[in-house]
C-alpha cells in the first residue's frame, strides 16, 4: 500500500512539474523569415557598416586637428612664459634703475622764476673806403648787453663795447743820431682790443609813474644815445651832431610814463643828475672840454669830481599813436643838461635837444635831432650846433612779390655840423638795408662830405650787424 | 678865423638849422595831415608786418581802435617797431620775456601799464 502510494505521489509530482514546465516554456516559433526582409536588414546593416566607418574617418580628422591645436597651445604656452620672464626682466630693470637714478625734476614754469639772468646784444663787421685811402675791414665789434632781473621790479643792465684795433697809431723807429721818432703811418705788431664800459646801470621800478636808475647812465639827451646800436641804427656811423653831447655820464635818474587814454598814446619825463662834463687838461680852455672823462673815479684813485657842481638834465616827450592808424605815430622831445665843466668852476656847459621820429605804417620812418649847445671858456663863449634827418623807406610796402626787393630798405640821411671852433661839415648819405632775417642785416652807405676840415672825405661803408 | 670865414660861417649858422626845421616840421606836418585825412580802415587789424604778433593776434574786428582797450599785441607791435625789427615771441621763454620787457620798460620810457600789456601777449605766445 505504501509502495503504492510512494509512486503515486511520484507520478503526481512528474504530472505537476510537466504541467509547469508547459506552462512556462515559450511557446516554439513556427513563422519563417522571407528574402524581401532579410534583403532589407541586410542594407540596413551595411548602411550602419558605412556610417560606421564615416564616423571612424570623421574621429580620424578630428584627432589631427586636436593634435594640432594641442601643439599650438603648447607652442602659445612657451610664447607666454616667455613673454611674462621678458616682462618679469624688464621690470626688474625698471626696478634697479629707479634704485640707482635720481627722480628726475619736474619743468617748472619759467614764468614765474623770479631771478633771471640773460644776455642781448649787437656786433658788427665793417668795411671802409675812404676817398683818396686804402680800403680795409675797419671794424670788429662784439657789444653785449648783460641783464639781471633780481625780482619783478629790479633789474641791472651793463653794455660792452669790444672792439679790434692795430697795435699803434704810429710807430717809433730810431734814427741814425740814436733818437726815437714817430713813423707816421705804421704801426706795431699785433692788434689790441679796446673794452668800453657803454653803461651800467640799476634799474629800480619804484610804481607804475616812477622807475629810479643809478649808476653809467645812458643820457636821454634826445633819444639816439639809447637807440644807438648797430642793428638799431639805419646807417653804419653815428650822426654827426651826436658827438656834441655825452651819450652816457655817472648819476642818478628819476623817470616815469602817464599813458593818455586807451590808445597807446603816452608822455614820459626823465629827470637826472650826472658828474657832467669836464676839462680833459683842468684849464678853461675850450679845446679842453671832455665830455665823457668825469666818472667820480680819478686816474690816482682819488674820489672826487673834478669840478664843484654836478650838471643836471631832464627830457619831456610825447608819444602819439594815430587814431585808426596802426604803425602811424609820432614821437616828440625835448631835452637839455647844464653844469660846470671846467676844474675851477668858472665856466658852464649847456645844451638843448629836439627830436622827432615819424612813423606812416610800417614801411616808413623819418626821424632827426636839432643839438645845440653852448660853454664858456677862458677865449670866451663858444655856440655849437648841428642836426640831422634821417628816413628810410621799406620796399616791401611796393607790394612787389619780389623776395630780393621786400627784403630792402633805403635810407637817406642829411647831417650837418657847427663845433664852435672853425669847422662846419654836411654830409649827405644814401643807402641801403638788406634783411637777411629781422635781426641780421647788410647795411650799405655812401657818405658824400663838404667841409672846412681838408681831412674829411667821402667814404664807402659797408657792415654787417646781427642784433640778438 | 678871417673875415670871410667868419661872415660863412655865420651864414651856414643860422641857415642850416633853420631850413632844416622847417623841413623836419614840413615833413612832419604832412604826414600827420595826410595821416588823419585818410578815412578810417574797415578793420583795426594792424597793418600787415613780419611779426607774427600781429598775425597771430588780430584784433576783433568792426570795432573802432578808440572804442575799446589797446590789446597787449597792438601795443608791441606799434612800440616796438619804433626802434627796431620786431622779435617773435616764441623767440624766447615766458621769464626772458619778463626780464626783456623790464630792460624795455627802463630804456623806451613806455608807461608800465602798457608794459604789463605786452609782457602778457609775449609770455602767451612765449617758446615755452
């Protein structure tokens, strides 16, 4: 019975697990694949070969291309670590070189500096034929004016005059007695060079009506002493009614200006008093009268002036601009000094300027000086007189267009001179300016002389000036 | 001194100074005359010079020259050129300006407003 019911069971279980098994197994596929799809899977598969093999072509150029912008980033790289290692070196550089340099200054505003040291100045070249006489280079002259500005009103102004000359007049030689004589015509060896103090003065503006000046005064006896230099004047030789005054003489000056109106017109007054004129001998005599050799300084040491009285001086003039007229004014003086002249006192020197300066635009001047003076003397009272004209006339007012022409100036002058001693000489000079620039300039002149002194003659002057 | 030098010079005495006065004054006369006759210009420009002052500082124009203030560049122009070639301003600095404009001052006589006038245009104008 249990063997019975032990295969039953057995037989249960087989049935049971065949029943599961049938149940879970899938079912067989029966269905059969046709060509048309098998074709079709088979495109399909080597379309996803070809764009298999697309992709590794495409991965292929891709990967060249990374290479090479790898190699260019490296190449960047080593270009930059470069670069900052120039930099970093520069700035070392800069760094040791701002260790071991000064700061350098900051410009400073010129204008405002309140000290000032300059130099202007003229010189001249100079050649001369005199009638009847060698030609030559007469002159050389280097003339310096030294400027000091010690603030906004104080200033020192010293002018130089150096000239060349020979080493004589005349010459000694030694005659056949043994005596030195004079050889009239010759000359030592060598050339020496003249140094003039042309004035030295402190300038001292005080307000805006009244400038005080001490010391070698220019004199305003007329205004050609203080417009004398070379490439100021027009004509290379001074006029000849200069001379009957001193150009320059020791003192003290109190001069100011009043402007009348907005116009630029102005008058201006100049008050002084200078040791004066002298006797260049001490005696009254009137070939004696020196009027440039009293400084206050003797020649042995002594301290004085050489007669009792200072001379005194003054100068009124008057400035007028045309109304409506640039470069068309007029200029009016009048001027005089006196004092004693001679050691002992007794005789008085005396003298009287007129000038006028004329300007109509810009191209013509004409300007002149009346001088007359008078001085006792032991052979009585001695009158001299003497005046001068001048006019010039730029031809560049022609209007021409011509750059030769524009540059030239014609000048003319007429002088004339009385010394109170026997001699009267006029002179009529007609010339030329050439502008090589506005300071440098060829003046040529020709001097056409009458006088009572057989000496005097024509003369051709030539001179090149430089003004700067 | 004879007779007929001295009777010579007595005539060049009084001759020469006198006729030359006359004419100085003749001349003078004329131009001043002929000066104020001529009609005002259109413009105050100053006339045409080689300074560069008056080309670089023309004045404003259709203002007549007495209706206002003198400016600075006028002032150079005109005083300057009374004596010599005008300089340029850019020819030196703003303090040899003012150095050169007081040596000036002294030597023209020129009032010291008219100097403080132009000191400013050639300091405006300077090298440096």
């Amino acid at each position: 019975m249990k063997t019975t019911t032990k295969a039953r069971c057995w037989t249960l279980g087989l049935a049971v697990a065949g029943c599961a098994m049938g149940m879970s197994l899938p079912p067989r596929a029966v269905a059969e694949v046709s060509d048309a799809d098998f074709n079709a899977l088979k495109e399909t598969v080597q379309k996803l070969s070809e764009e298999l093999h697309g992709l590794e072509r495409t991965n292929a150029v891709a990967a060249q291309v990374h290479q090479r912008d790898q190699e260019q980033i490296r190449q960047l790289q080593q270009k930059l670590a470069e670069t900052q290692q120039l930099a970093t070196n520069t700035e070392q550089r800069i760094v040791e070189a701002a260790q071991t340099q000064p700061i350098p200054r900051q410009p400073i505003d010129e204008a405002t500096v309140n000290h000032n040291f300059m130099i202007l100045g003229d010189a001249e070249v100079q050649y001369a034929k005199t009638s009847g006489q060698h030609g030559a280079f007469l002159l050389a002259d280097f003339a310096p004016i030294f400027l000091y500005r010690a603030g906004d009103n104080i200033l020192f102004e010293a002018g130089f005059d150096t000239t060349l000359q020979n080493g004589s007049s005349e010459g000694t030689t030694t005659n056949a007695s043994g005596q030195t004589v004079m050889t009239p015509g010759t000359h030592d060896s060598g050339a020496s060079a003249s140094f003039d103090l042309s004035f030295a003065q402190l300038d001292y503006v005080m307000n805006d009506y009244l400038t005080f000046m001490a010391g070698d005064l220019l004199l305003p006896l007329g205004t050609y002493s203080e417009r004398s230099a070379g490439w100021l004047n027009e004509i290379p030789d001074d006029p000849l009614a200069v001379g009957l005054v001193p150009g320059a003489g020791v003192g003290a000056q109190l001069q100011g200006a009043v402007p009348l109106g907005d116009s630029g017109s102005f008058v201006n007054y100049q008050v002084y008093g200078v040791n004066g004129p002298s006797s260049s001998n001490g005696t009254g005599n009137p070939d004696a009268l020196d009027l440039g050799g009293n400084v206050g300084l003797r020649s042995d040491n002594t301290v004085a002036n050489l007669h009792g009285q200072p001379s005194g001086g003054a100068r009124l003039g008057v400035f007028l601009p045309f109304p409506y007229k640039p470069h068309y004014d007029l200029e009016v003086g009048i001027s005089g000094q006196s004092g004693e002249w001679d050691d002992a006192g007794n005789h008085l020197w005396s003298a009287g300027v007129l000038d006028a300066a004329l300007h109509l635009g810009p191209y013509f001047e004409t300007k002149g000086e009346y001088v007359m003076t008078r001085f006792g003397s032991d052979s009585g009272q001695i009158h001299q007189q003497g005046w001068w004209v001048q006019t010039g006339y730029k031809l560049a007012g022609l209007d021409l267009e011509m750059p030769v022409v524009n540059n030239v100036e014609l000048v003319g002058r007429y002088d004339s001179l009385h010394d109170g001693l026997g001699t009267s000489t006029q002179r009529y000079t007609l010339g030329f300016i050439y502008y090589i620039t506005n300071t440098l300039l060829v003046e040529g002149d020709y001097e056409f002389l009458h006088s009572t002194d057989p000496s005097q003659a024509n003369q051709l002057l030539l001179q090149l000036s430089l003004g700067f | 001194m004879n007779t007929t030098q001295r009777k010579h010079h007595c005539v060049i005495g009084w001759r020469a100074p006198v006729l030359g006065g006359v004419c100085l004054v003749a001349l003078i006369s004329f131009g001043w005359t002929w000066a104020l006759a001529q009609p005002p210009e259109a413009e105050s420009a100053p006339a045409p010079t080689n300074s560069v002052a008056v080309k670089a500082k023309v004045p404003e124009a259709k203002k007549p020259l007495l209706k206002r203030q003198i400016t600075g560049a006028e002032l150079y122009s005109i005083n300057c050129n009374r004596c010599h070639q005008e300089r340029y301003p850019t020819e030196r600095t703003g303090a040899q300006w003012k150095t050169i404009m007081l040596h000036m001052q002294a030597r023209a006589n020129i009032p010291a407003k008219q100097a403080k006038l132009i000191l400013q245009y050639l300091q405006e104008n300077s090298g440096r």
